[in-house]
C-alpha cells in the first residue's frame, strides 16, 4: 500500500508539473522592444537602402509589417499610451514631455502593463528608457510594476556619460551605475544576460526600450566607418547609430535561440513616434539649428512633434514563429491597443484598469484581419488636435487664427490635399467630437509647469539707463523642455 502511495503521490505530482508548464507554455514570453525618435523609412523593411537593418528586417519578412502602426508624436505620451492602455490626454500627459527639472510624472492611480502581466504570473522587466516620471521614487518603474530595471529614467542622454548637464541618468533596480560604454550596446548586454536568466516555466514581458538614435547622434567609430557612402556628416552618424540597435537587436534574437525561447515568445518592435524633422523637437543637449537633421519619414509628412502622419504613422512590426502570419498588415493600430492584446494573450485580467481606449487587435496583428478599430485620437491639447474616424482625419489648432485640414488618407495619405472646404459637414462633427474628448481631458501637466516656471517671480532683467548696454534675456543650462512645446505653423506654406 505504501509502494502504490508512492506512486499515486508521484504521478500527482508530475501531473501538476506538466499542467503548469503546459499553463507556462500557453502564455507567451513578450519582448517589447521600442526605438527612439527612429524614421519611418530609416530601417529596411520600409525601403532605407542606405541603412542595412538585416535583423528587423528578418522580422518583419518573416512576421507582420505593419502599414499603419500608430503612436503618439513624443515620447513620453507614447510612452504613457503603451503603459496605460488609454490616450494620455485622460491624465494630462498629452503635451510634450516631461522636462527633466519638472517634478511630475504618470498618475499613480493608473493600473500599468506590468502590474497587469504580473497579476498574470508574468516576470516584468524594463531595460533601457523610462521618461515617465524622474523627479519622486514613487513614478519609477520599480514602484510601477517591474521587477527589475536597468537604464535611464529621462529622455535624453549622452551615449558615452549616460548623463545630461551632469547629472547621472542611468540605474539598475533604482540604484546608481557607474559604467563604461556606449548605452545601445548596455542595454543589448543587459537584455541578453536577462534572458539568459529565464526559465520555460515562467513567462516574462521584457520592455526593451533602446534610446537610439534620439539625439545627441553619437556612436562607436567603427559603426560610422560602415558607412563612408554617406556623404552627409550626421546622417552617417545617425546610420552608425541605426545599425548598431539592430545588431543588438539581433544579439537579443540569438539569446531567445540559445535559451530555447524563441518558438514561445511574441516580439513586437515600434519606434515611440516619427522621426525628428524640425530642430525644436531634436532636444536640447547640443545645438541642431544648423544641422541637416538625418531622419528619413519616407513619403509621409513632417515628423516628431506633428500632428501630420509623419509624427505618429512609425514603423513597426511583429514575429512569433507559427502564429503570426507573414505578411504586410494595412489594419489601424495604435500603442493604446497593445495593452488589451498582451493581457489577452497572458490571460490577465484588466478589471483593475481604467476605462481602456485601447482595443485587442491580436486578429489584425497575427491574421491580418480588419482591425477593430474605427477610431484614432492623435492628441487632444488645448490649442490642437487631431482625430481619425475611417479614412477621415482633421487637425484642427484652435489658438487664433484658428485652422482647420481635413485629408482622406485612403486617397491623400501623404497629406497634400486639405479638403476642408468642401466638406463642411464632415469638419462639423469631427470637431464636435474633438470637443467631447476636449471635455474628458485632463489639463496638460506640461503647460502648468511651464506656466508655474515662466511666472515664477524672478529678478528683473533691467536695461542700462545710458542705453549702451541693452538688457539682455538670463541665460540657463536647460531650456523649459528638453524637446520643445507646440507645432511648427507649417500647413499654409505646404498647401
């Protein structure tokens, strides 16, 4: 009796091992991995022939290219969209991005990705960049969710000092780090060694957020000498810059390999919005007034900091060996629906979030099925806005003069054609849509600060009295934002 006790407490056991692994097995590994201020048309598979991206572009063929992957046109309400699950105007986050002496970050009374994935029996880490609160403990990634962390907490930094005006921006698990070498290549290494700490019995979502090619473009000689055919200086940079990130990117692939990963794990790779085509969106670390900036957005319009296709149409796209179909994906998608999808590929709940914009679109992504989503908000900011409903999109800035663009962008998807005058009714209801998410808004964090800094009081800056000297505006070592406030007025000219 013993003997078959034994036994029965044996199988029992074994039982339950493979029920967990099989549980363990049906929820796949995630490695999110995002770029920083990357071109749309600056990786190969959409189009770049001067910059080689073998590893993506091995991604992309052999998963989905996506032709309508949707941001928001910065960073840190990217960012805050991809955590959330909900646009950022809901918690004030929606006007440019957190400046680096500001004191605020993302509301911690939203319920994040990885605090869902970690209800799901997830391991959660963040490798790379952060910028969604710096300022107080209790906006860092560690106190949000994540396991572990590894990189910077704001948004720009030198490569080489990992730092900005002399302060350290770089941490592992909120301590300080004090290393050598250029950061893609940290966070590469970092990201390899987690995986390689990984186990097939527990999955994890890995958000592998590599600050390259942000400004300042910086990187290893070797990798600029790869380039000698580029004749322009900083797009040569920027394409030493590029090409590095993939090859990190492909070492990260090879880890997934060797550790016998790969088969179970969903990668999904996006820049946080277009690339930089205007100098007051390229940070302020180094003066790019004069530079040819290096970032290519293919046929689409204007770039970061826009509300045109261009700031948030980036590139992107997704593997998963024998459940992603290969080919190119023309549903609508934006960072918001990413949230829904994960957790429903983890089976995790979201009954803790708050109402999500976000829609799941794991149909459109892994069977290129028509997207769920009807609907595109590209941001709600006191003085502008943008809304998608179908193949209709207006931008409308409402500071006097007020101006209004109306386009089809399944017959102008570049933007050429402002078709707002003959459609009057159309711009009619979509500004009273803009008016009703206007309501829900919340009052952008950024605009208040700026307004608390600029009216702070101050010593007056006092001409000469004998008119020799004229009074001259205080000097700063930072700007109020590292990336600039608004949108370049260039939709006359461009008309």
């Amino acid at each position: 009796m013993k003997h078959i006790g034994k036994l029965l407490v044996l199988a029992l056991g074994m039982a339950l091992t493979a029920v967990t692994e099989t549980q363990a097995a049906a929820k796949p590994n995630i490695l999110h991995i995002v770029a920083d201020d990357l071109g749309w048309k600056d990786v190969g598979f959409n189009g770049a022939t001067d910059i080689k991206t073998p590893n993506l572009d091995a991604l992309a063929s052999g998963g989905a290219k996506f032709s309508q992957f949707y941001t928001q046109s910065m960073c840190t309400p990217t960012r805050a969209a991809l955590m959330t699950g909900r646009y950022p105007f809901r918690y004030g986050l929606q006007t440019i991005v957190i400046p680096g002496p500001a004191g605020y970050g993302l509301d911690t009374t939203e319920h994040l990705l990885p605090q869902c994935l970690k209800d799901a029996g997830y391991t959660t880490a963040i490798i790379g960049k952060w910028h969604l609160g710096h300022a107080d403990i209790k906006y860092w990634p560690r106190q949000r969710g994540f396991d572990y962390q590894y990189g910077a907490m704001i948004g720009e930094l030198d490569y080489y000092t990992h730092s900005d005006a002399g302060v350290l921006d770089w941490f592992r698990n909120n301590q300080p780090v004090k290393e050598e070498g250029y950061t893609t290549q940290l966070i590469g290494n970092d990201a390899v060694k987690y995986i390689g700490e990984q186990s097939a019995d527990k999955p994890f979502y890995l958000y592998l957020t590599f600050n390259a090619p942000h400004t300042p473009y910086q990187a290893p000689q070797e990798y600029i000498d790869r380039f000698k055919n580029i004749k322009e200086p900083t797009r040569r940079t920027y394409a030493g810059m590029v090409s590095c990130l993939d090859d990190e990117i492909g070492r990260v692939i090879s880890a997934l390999d060797k550790k016998g990963l790969r088969e179970n794990t969903l990668i999904i790779f996006h820049s946080d919005n277009g690339g930089t085509k205007n100098a007051m969106f390229a940070g302020q670390m180094t003066d790019l007034s004069k530079v040819v900036l290096p970032c290519d957005n293919g046929p689409y319009r204007d770039g970061k900091g826009s509300l045109f296709e261009g700031g948030s149409r980036v590139a992107a796209c997704a593997n998963w060996p024998g459940h992603i179909k290969p080919q190119t994906v023309d549903g609508i998608i934006h960072a918001v629906d990413l949230y829904p999808t994960f957790a429903a590929l983890a089976g995790a709940s979201t009954a803790k979030c708050k109402p999500l914009d976000g829609v799941n679109v794991w149909d459109t992504i892994s069977k290129g099925k028509e997207s769920p989503r009807t609907e595109l908000v590209y941001n709600v900011e006191p003085f502008r806005g943008a809304v998608r409903q179908g193949d209709w999109k207006m931008i409308w800035r409402t500071l006097i003069p007020t101006s209004v663009d109306l386009y089809n962008l399944a017959d102008d998807p570049y933007e050429q054609n402002n078709v707002a005058s003959k459609h009057p009714l159309k711009i009619h209801a979509m500004q009273a849509r803009l008016n009703e998410l206007g309501k829900e808004s919340a009052k952008p964090l950024a605009l208040m600060y700026v307004a608390k800094v600029g009216l702070a009081h101050g010593k007056p800056n006092m001409a000469s009295p004998d008119g020799k000297q004229p009074a001259a505006e205080p000097v700063h070592g930072h700007s109020i934002t590292d990336e600039g406030v608004g949108e370049k007025d260039i939709h006359a000219e461009q008309k």
